[in-house]
C-alpha cells in the first residue's frame, strides 16, 4: 500500500509544478505534458487499490518512461529546471511503480487462502 | 481451520515470515539487516542531493574539511559538466535517485522477500552490488582523472561500499533458493514462476526442507 500512497504524493506533485517552476502560459505542451501525467498517476495509483485491478500499478512504469523521456527530449542540454523535475520525478515514479500493493506480505500464490 | 486452495503451496501466513534462510542460520531479510541499509543508502542520497544543490547553483560552496576547494573543483570538473550533457540532470542528483533506489528497493517486501519475492531480491542485489560497486570506483577514478579530490563524493563512495557487505547475503540466500528449487524439480518454467513470485507445491517443499 505505501507504494500506492507514495505515487499518489508523486502524482500531488506533479500537479503543482507548474506553478512551482512557472511554465510559462504560453508553453501549452509542458503544461499539459504535466497535469495530464499528474492525473494519470493519481488514476492509475487510485484505481490499483481495488483488488481485481491491482496490478494496473505497472501503467505507472510506462507514465515515469514518458516523463523521463520528455524531460530528456524537450529539455534539451542545459535543460531548464522544469524539464530536470520531470526527468527525475520520473525516476522517483518508476520506484515506486514496480513495488507490488501488498508487499509485506505472501504474494498470494503463497498465501493461505480460507 | 480449514484447508485453503493453496495450501499445496505452503499456505503460508502473516506469522511464517521471520525464519532463518538457508544456508544461513540468520535471516537475510530480517528488518534488522534492511533498515540499516536504507538509512545508510538514504543518507547517501542526503549527501548527494546536498552536492547536487551547489551544481545547481543553489547554494555557493561545498564543505570539505579537508580538501577544501577541491570538492568543488570536481563538482565542476569537465567529466561532471559531460554527464550532465548527456543525464539533462547534474551527476550528483543521478546519484541520490540511486541511492534513493537502494533504500525503497531494501524496504520492499516482506521479511521472507529471498523465498516469495526473488525478483525483488536479485534487483535490489543488481542495484547494489554491480551497480553501486561499479559507481564507487568510478568516484574514485574521477579524483585521478580531474587531479582533485571530493570528501562527500568519497564518503558517498564508502556508503555504497558498505552496502554492499550488508546486501550480498540476502541476494545468495535468494539465488541459493533459486538453485534448490531448480535441483529439484530440473523445470525452468517452474524455476522462473518462483522467481517472479508464483507458488507451487514443488518450490513449498523446497522451502520446508530444512539444509
């Protein structure tokens, strides 16, 4: 679970660096790129606490790739600290996104199941 | 109390976790073994982050007792500003993501992650072994490239050392499980459903066994 709670303070974070490294407004493809990932890690974090989805948590693995490789791209060298925010909060994500919900317990095709 | 579907394959239960691991007579994976290896990988990613700040220009200067300015003449060496161009982000930040890595990866999973979560296991060994060790030498060769030395890089480069005499026993008794399940049973199939945390009757009774 605390993988999940993890991804969802990703997903807060995501949401607020626009204005916390003032994107410009006229820089439509960076604001999107980073309210839309935001609001993806949220969904895809929210809905995998639900059992039947509780492997959706891999989706986030593909959101940090695409993160790290806009960063990458659209940053550029020097990259501008919003493109560096999105390469490494990506990699922050993809820590968290490989760690199964519940893993301090048996997984359960180990588990005792009555 | 009743019989589960899966108690073929062990059935195991929130209280069978903390059992020595074979051929061991301690637990690799006990907290006590993985705590201090997150808080030593975590301060490693504290030590790093603050290097990062003085390559992002966020505060002026490095403290170093004793090589004075030369921690800052490697933070701004050319082999640092050449892995910036190619990272997009200062060398040191990369290295606090992979310190960070070190300590999620030592806190995921249980306190008997070497038998039910092998891929976790060997990926935390990857991390930290090949990974880790490969990255303190190659601090240690940037002082003979750059001709000047870093006190925080090499206090970084002693953690990731250190980490390695912490972590290298979980990965054996992970792998060593791994051998047995595979002795036993000659299925790779079987062998590659246990690493990635399936269970079967075959891979329960190896892990009953006592060796």
């Amino acid at each position: 679970m605390w993988a999940r709670v993890s991804e969802i303070f990703v997903a807060a974070w995501m949401a607020m660096s626009p204005f916390l490294f003032g994107h410009f407004p006229s820089d439509r493809a960076r604001w999107w790129n980073d309210l839309v990932a935001a609001a993806a890690i949220l969904l895809v974090s929210t809905l995998s606490l639900w059992p039947p989805l509780r492997r959706l948590h891999l989706v986030n693995v593909a959101v940090a790739a695409w993160l790290i490789g806009f960063g990458w791209l659209a940053g550029g060298h020097p990259a501008p600290p919003a493109s560096q925010n999105e390469i490494l909060t990506g990699l922050v994500l993809l820590l968290f996104a490989i760690v199964p919900n519940d893993a301090s317990r048996p997984p359960r095709g180990w588990r005792r199941t009555d | 109390m009743r019989a589960g579907r899966n108690d073929a394959n062990g059935g195991w239960q929130d209280s069978d976790l903390d059992v020595p691991a074979p051929p061991f007579d301690r637990n690799p994976s006990a907290w006590s073994q993985r705590v201090p290896v997150s808080v030593l990988a975590a301060l490693g990613a504290l030590i790093a982050a603050y290097m990062a700040l003085y390559q992002w220009d966020r505060i002026g200067g490095v403290w170093d007792p004793v090589f004075g300015a030369g921690s800052e003449s490697v933070l701004d060496s050319q082999v640092a500003s050449r892995l910036d161009r190619w990272l997009r982000v200062p060398d040191a930040a990369f290295g606090a993501w992979g310190y960070l890595s070190e300590a999620v990866l030592g806190l995921a999973g249980s306190t008997r992650r070497w038998q039910f979560r092998p891929w976790m296991v060997v990926l935390f060994g990857i991390d930290v072994i090949p990974l880790g060790g490969a990255s303190a030498v190659l601090v240690v060769l940037q002082g003979f490239v750059v001709g000047s030395w870093c006190l925080p890089c090499l206090v970084t480069a002693a953690i990731s050392i250190a980490l390695i005499f912490f972590a290298w026993d979980e990965v054996w008794a992970s792998v060593a499980f791994l051998y047995r399940v595979w002795k036993r049973t000659r299925s790779a199939r079987v062998v590659w459903r246990t690493f990635w945390g399936v269970g079967s009757p075959e891979a329960a009774a190896v892990a009953l066994e006592r060796s």
